[in-house]
C-alpha cells in the first residue's frame, strides 16, 4: 500500500481512501445481515475488524465510525458482548467509544458510558491510557 510518511508509520494517502470507503461500505452491508440476523457481537467484531486507524483521511474515519456507531447501538448484553470479544479488540473499542461521547447525542453517550464501564471494569486502566496515548492511529 503506498503512503507518505508520516513519522515511522506509514498512512493511506487520499487516492487510496475510495478504495477503503468501498471496503467501509461492504462491511456494513454484512454487519447489516448480522444485525438482522440477532447477531451484534458478530457485527461490533466485524466492525472493528480492520478499522482504518492509519488514514488520516476525515471521510474514511468518518465512514468506519457509521458502522461502528450501528453495530455499538445494537449491543443490549454488554457482559455478554465483553465475554465474547476478543480481548484485541478492547482498545479499538475503546477509542470508539470515545468517538462517540464526543459527539454529545445522549443515546450515544449513554450507550457509550455504559461500555465504557465495563470495559474498563474488565480490560482495566490500561486500556484507557492506551487509548488516550495513542495519538498515531485515531479514529
């Protein structure tokens, strides 16, 4: 994948975001059916799969933030959900949710802060000082 540098990390250039849009829109194609199907463990997994923390790209950020942000809103067991994610997905989810209390919509700070409590409860501190240090790959 070319890039222009941008410390020690490489990060997607713009005439690549339209690739990583399309593949943004075909993952939510598939969260979609998961969704329907009573399945959003499945869809938050499939969401934080390969989110695009290297672009700097606003619109690909933005993109990958509308699939998580449905999947996140779909999860009524959030002691379930934890169970069964994968704890390298903690992080991730972490800075989504706090993408998504900087939005200020109340059923979003409200789903947010109700993982974020026990995620913090279940992956610890570290998980949040890892997610505010990392400047590099931002969501």
């Amino acid at each position: 994948m070319s890039g222009r540098r941008g410390g020690p990390e490489e990060f997607v250039e713009a005439e690549n975001a339209e690739a990583i849009i399309l593949r943004i829109e075909q993952k939510s194609r598939k969260i979609e059916t998961l969704l329907r199907q009573s399945r959003p463990v499945e869809a938050l997994k499939t969401a934080l799969e390969g989110s695009a923390p290297k672009t700097m790209d606003e619109r690909c950020k933005s993109a990958n933030w509308i699939v998580v942000h449905r999947a996140i809103m779909a999860i009524k067991d959030v002691d379930g959900m934890l169970f069964s994610l994968d704890p390298e997905y903690y992080d991730i989810l972490m800075k989504y949710l706090y993408r998504g209390l900087s939005t200020g919509d109340r059923p979003t700070c409200d789903q947010c802060l109700q993982i974020h409590e026990k995620l913090t409860q279940r992956a610890g501190l570290g998980c949040i000082l890892r997610c505010l240090a990392d400047t590099e790959n931002t969501v």
